[in-house]
C-alpha cells in the first residue's frame, strides 16, 4: 500500500498558493545546515528528510530526529521509500560532504531511477575549504567501476585443465610482462605452478611491479630487465633460460602516436617481435604465442601494419622451420621439435593502461569534458582478465596444428564508443551532456560534458577481427575460434624484412614509412581512401 509522509498541522484557510515540493536529502549535520537555509514560506516546500550516511545504520533515524526535529520535518532514512511515496516529490535538494564520493553518486542514481530532479547544495564547510575548487564540490572522483559493467555480457572461463597441461610445470617467458596483457598472464601463470616464471620488461618500474605481486612462497621467478629488440641479447638470455612457453606481449600499441614514430613501430613491434621468435627456435622453445590486435586487419595505421608484418614473420618462420629452411635446434634445447608457433587477435582491452576508461576516469576527477573522437566510431571491447585468461587458453589449443594458427577471441558484437562513455557516466550519477563543438562549457553540478575531437591519424571508425580470406571455425572453447592457414600464400617475407630493417635506421621518418607502405600495400590502398 503506497505511504505518505505524515502530515503537517496546518490552517488551510491561511495556506499559502502550492508551489513545487521537494525533499530534502542530506547527512544529519548538512540537513541541519540546509534546513536552517531555507526561508519560511518561500521558494520549495520540503515535505519531509531523507537521511544519508549515518556512521551508524540503527541509530541513523535517531540521529536525524535530533538534528532537525525542531523543524518538524517527517523522516525516511532511505531513498528507497521514496518510490514507495503516494506523493512523490518533483525534485530532491541534496546536500552531501565532497569527502563522500560514493556516497554523492549513490545517491544521483538513486535519483535519477526514481525521475526526481536533484539540486545539489554544497555544505559550508566544503565552500569554505582552504584553495577551494569550484568545479569539484558537485563532482566527486569517480567510483571504481567494473569493465564487465560497462561492456554488458558475462566474461569466458578458464580452462583449468586444459592451460595446466600447457603451463604446470614448464618454464614460461612472458615479454613484455609489466603491461597490462603481460601483467595479467604473470599472473594467472603464477597460479599455475610453473617450473619457472620469466618477467621480460624494459620497463623498470612496470618489472619491480609486477615481480612485487606475484612473489610468494612457491612462485619461481626471475626478473629480467631487458629489450627484446636487443636480438643477440635475446638469444643469449632465451639460450640460457631455456623457456618451454613464450607469450611476446612486448609491442607499441598507441596508434596516433606511432603515426609520427614510424621507425620505432618498425623496430619494436616487427623487430622485437623477430628477435624473440628467432632465439625461441634457436632455443628449442617448446611453444610461442604472438599477441596481435584486430589492427593488423585492413590496417589503417602504422601500428596495424608493423603488427601485420609480425603475425606474416612468425607464420613464415614456423613454415620454414619445418620445411627445412632453418637449422634445428642444437642438441640440449628446449624441445626435439620445432618452436610451434601461434597468433592470437583481439580488440581493445578495457581498462589498460591509457586506454579510454583510465582516460574518462581522470577526465572526471578533473571536472574536464568526457572525449571522443567521432561518434560514429566503434570497437570490440574485452576485459583485461578475460583477454589474457583467452591467450592462455589458445596456448592449449595448439597442440598438434601443422601450420601457424590464428587464434580469434570472441569479443561479441561491437560496441559505440559514445555509449560506452555515456554508461559510465550515468554509473557516476551523473547525467551525459553533449556539447556542439569542441569547446568546454561551464561545469554544471550532475552532469559531465561529452566532447567529440574528430578521429585522429591512423584510427578508422569500425575495426575488423578478421579478413574474408580467414574463414574461422570453432574450437573446444567457445571464447576462441580458430584459422590454420595451411597452404595459404605468404608474401616474400624475407625480402620485406630486409628492406624494413635497411629503412628503419635512416634518420627521417619518411623512409621507414614507405617502406611499410611497400611492405604492407593495403596501407597505403586504404590511405588513399581515406584522403579521398
């Protein structure tokens, strides 16, 4: 049966001309501030108190009753009896301490489910705070939120069995272990009871890190700061370490970026990517796996293209090791086989590092417009964990293939970047206003600006996971799906790679980016489209 606040005693003869009711929703000290601000018979009539945070939930009511009972004011101490409300209230004057955060977006969303407009109020003491920010009063930091929140569908599981056959036990060499790929399949190799772990990071920093997280008791380990696009370096350390499984994880990803670095793409994400799979089949390594991105489809980018040029380097070098192109490994290696090498393609990674979440997250905090390139522009999203529990997972899957396989991990459908930032937005309690240009408008309690910047060099509006050409079937997991390229027809990868490493080291740019246009004729094909 829907409730009423209790009524007030009034004379009706005398009551002045109804105006808008409003709640009042606050902690007990600022609802005693607020209603001390409100001028009798003037502007909105509160109808009653909804009290938030008390430190302690049995005495909340108490403590309300005592801050502002002199007011007569009813009391409810949830916001959820509000929908429970006969006469529901048009708007909510809300007053809540800046030092509550979760608190303030709570109860915006509460709010805003309920369609009851908010008016917020800053407490006096937030106003007067030492070097106040004008823009950070009504706008809390961002709560954390969950990625798989934001992309909408259940994550895939973990093999157990199936990864333990490919990892208990075994030496295994990440590269690139401190990123945000790397980091995580650190980590669930971790659980895995490896005979070794190996945490290859240029980055010293990210390598203290991610060594820090994984120690402890049982957990063989070694950190080794090193850059794998250091080739004799390489094999001399993959000589004496002798891995069983490489993840090469090591690669540039940032697209814009690598637009004005040509010859650092090249040198990173192909020459480092041939350094450690040359010294894995000098090694004898049992099993290398090759993290790619839907980028190298089609590629628009220098970054897709390098990639695209890295996934044709370990496909052409599993091929010739096995049709005797390339001496076997020395006696003692790793395997009595060839290195079984396999790609494995997805799209983004949410909440990598300076990916879009961590990005809008900060823009929040800032008071600062939400951005967006184009908003027309889409992407398959994954989670971190999902990602790398998948890359374990086709690692397993690769026993046995004859020819270099490609592994697609199903990132379900593509997903509008705008609505992913507006889902987030709305999660803060805040409402997504969108702005006509580029231009920052006036913060406004409640809500966050969106702003379209225009897409940047090297980006396109939709990516694509496969070409036409890669017919995919199924695989025991339904998270991947699979395309053994048996006989299909490599360009001459050698002569690309020479001309690529005779370009890379000239000191203008220029140079290597004709040769990856050379290299990669698609680039250009689809450059030229573009500027059409």
């Amino acid at each position: 049966m829907p409730t009423e606040f209790p009524s007030r005693r009034t004379d009706r003869a005398t009551e002045p001309k109804p105006v808008p009711s409003v709640v009042l929703v606050g902690t007990p000290d600022t609802l005693a501030a607020l209603v001390s601000q409100l001028s009798p018979g003037a502007g909105p009539r509160p109808i009653g108190a909804v009290v938030v945070g008390g430190s302690v939930a049995e005495g909340r009511g108490a403590m309300a009753e005592q801050t502002v009972g002199a007011t007569d004011l009813p009391i409810l101490d949830s916001l959820d009896d509000l929908a429970r409300l006969s006469a529901r209230p048009r708007a909510a004057i809300v007053s809540l301490p800046a030092s509550q955060p979760m608190l303030i977006a709570r109860t915006r969303a509460a709010l805003a489910d309920l369609g009851i407009e908010e008016r917020f109020v800053p407490p006096l003491a937030d106003a007067l705070a030492p070097v106040p920010d004008t823009r950070s009063w009504w706008r809390p930091q961002p709560a954390a939120i969950d990625p798989a929140v934001l992309i909408g569908r259940d994550p895939h599981r973990l093999d157990r069995a199936a990864v333990g056959r490919v990892l208990r036990g075994k030496r295994v060499l990440i590269t690139g272990a401190g990123g945000s790929i790397g980091s995580e399949l650190a980590r669930i190799a971790a659980d895995f009871d490896p005979e070794m772990l190996v945490l290859m990071e240029r980055s010293e920093n990210a390598l203290f890190e991610i060594d820090r997280q994984i120690a402890r008791a049982g957990v063989h380990r070694r950190a080794v700061l090193h850059d794998v696009v250091d080739a004799p370096g390489t094999r001399r350390l993959l000589t004496e370490l002798r891995p069983d499984v490489i993840f090469h994880a090591a690669a540039h990803k940032h697209v814009p970026l690598m637009e004005d670095h040509p010859a650092h793409a090249v040198t990173n994400n192909v020459f480092g990517t041939k350094s450690v799979a040359d010294a894995a089949a000098a090694a004898g390594c049992g099993h290398f796996v090759l993290i790619s991105t839907d980028k190298a489809v089609h590629p628009t980018s220098v970054m897709g293209a390098t990639k695209r040029v890295a996934e044709q380097y370990v496909r052409h070098l599993h091929r010739e090791l096995r049709e005797g192109g390339l001496e076997s490994p020395p006696p003692g290696a790793g395997s009595a086989e060839p290195t079984m090498f396999s790609v494995v393609r997805f799209g983004n990674v949410l909440g990598s590092a300076c990916s879009v979440l961590p990005i809008w997250a900060a823009q929040l905090a800032e008071g600062a417009p939400i951005t967006i390139t184009d908003p027309r522009m889409t992407r398959f999203f994954m989670t971190i964990p999902e990602a790398a529990t998948l890359v374990a997972q086709a690692a397993a899957l690769s026993e046995g293939s004859t020819d270099a396989p490609l592994y697609v991990l199903d990132m379900g459908e593509p997903i509008r970047i705008v609505d992913l930032a507006e889902r987030l937005i709305r999660l803060q309690g805040l409402e997504p206003v969108f702005a006509a240009d580029g231009r920052q408008s006036v913060a406004t309690p409640g809500k966050a600006e969106v702003v379209f910047t225009g897409i940047r060099p090297g980006e396109k509006l939709h990516e694509e996971l496969t070409y036409a050409a890669e017919p995919l079937r199924p695989t025991p997991h339904r998270g991947i799906r699979s395309f053994d390229a048996g006989g299909d027809p490599l360009p001459d990868v050698a002569a690309i790679i020479a001309a690529l490493d005779a370009a890379r080291g000239d000191s203008d740019p220029q140079v290597a980016l004709e040769a990856l246009h050379e290299a990669v004729p698609e680039l250009g094909a689809t450059c030229l489209r573009l500027a059409g």
